[in-house]
C-alpha cells in the first residue's frame, strides 16, 4: 500500500530566485522514505540491533513544478521493483491541489554496517515491499 508523507515547505527551503531549492526536493522525499521504512518497522533502532544500513545507489528526479514558501505538500512512496539485495521506490510529490510537483525513482541497497558490503534483504523487509507490489 502506498505510504504517505504530509508537510509544510518552510522558509530555509527556499533559494534565492523564491521557490524550493532543487536540493529540497531530494530531502523531502528521504523524510517521507524514512518514514515509510520506519512505519515497516525499520526504526534506526532496529537497524542498528541488525547491524544494517539501507543506501542510496541511484535517483532518478524529474522536477515538474516549483514549490513556494509554506505551501501544503504530501507525498506518496510506493515499491517498484524488489531483488534479492536492492529495491527501487517512488517518491511522487504533490502540492496542495493535487498537482504532481516531483518525482523520482530511487534504488536502494541493504548493506552490512560493518563491512559496508551489500547484503541480502532482510526478509520481513522483502515481503513488506513485494506484498506492496502484489496490490499494484
């Protein structure tokens, strides 16, 4: 099921031409990632008892509208594709009037804390994420 993330744009996202700064955008979407993981019970906590860590391999950002000081924003991650050590989810971001403002794909490794090598998908997280995709 497809995870959502609401909040405000605030005045230190924004540059000097008066809307969000393109940085932003990818911040916005590891809040709202951050959370769905957590909500699957990934808590830092948790990923520190397992000695894992989730990173960043690759984002693909397609920027379609500009954001401004204190506007409403939500956005919606959901699952894409699940292998055996990555995953890749979407971030969609959309404004107060539902319009599409961002997206991205962004492919995600496990890796062991460690040894800072990839590792296999903890399982519990391979079926959250290839459940999400059976509802598709």
């Amino acid at each position: 099921m497809a995870h959502r993330f609401a909040f405000t744009v605030q005045s230190t996202d924004i540059d000097v031409i008066g809307h969000v700064n393109n940085a932003k955008y990818l911040e916005y979407m590891e809040w709202a990632r951050f959370d769905w993981i957590w909500q699957l019970g990934f808590t830092l906590d948790e990923l520190k008892r397992r000695a894992i860590m989730p990173v960043v391999v690759n984002i693909n950002i397609n920027y379609r509208k500009e954001l401004r000081m204190r506007e409403e924003v939500y956005a919606i991650t959901t699952a894409l594709r699940v292998k055996e050590k990555s995953f890749v989810i979407r971030h969609e971001l959309f404004n107060i009037h539902d319009e599409l403002v961002a997206d991205a794909d962004v492919t995600m490794v496990m890796i062991d804390a460690n040894t800072r090598r990839s590792i296999l998908l903890p399982e519990e997280l391979k079926e959250a994420l290839e459940k999400e995709l059976a509802v598709k």
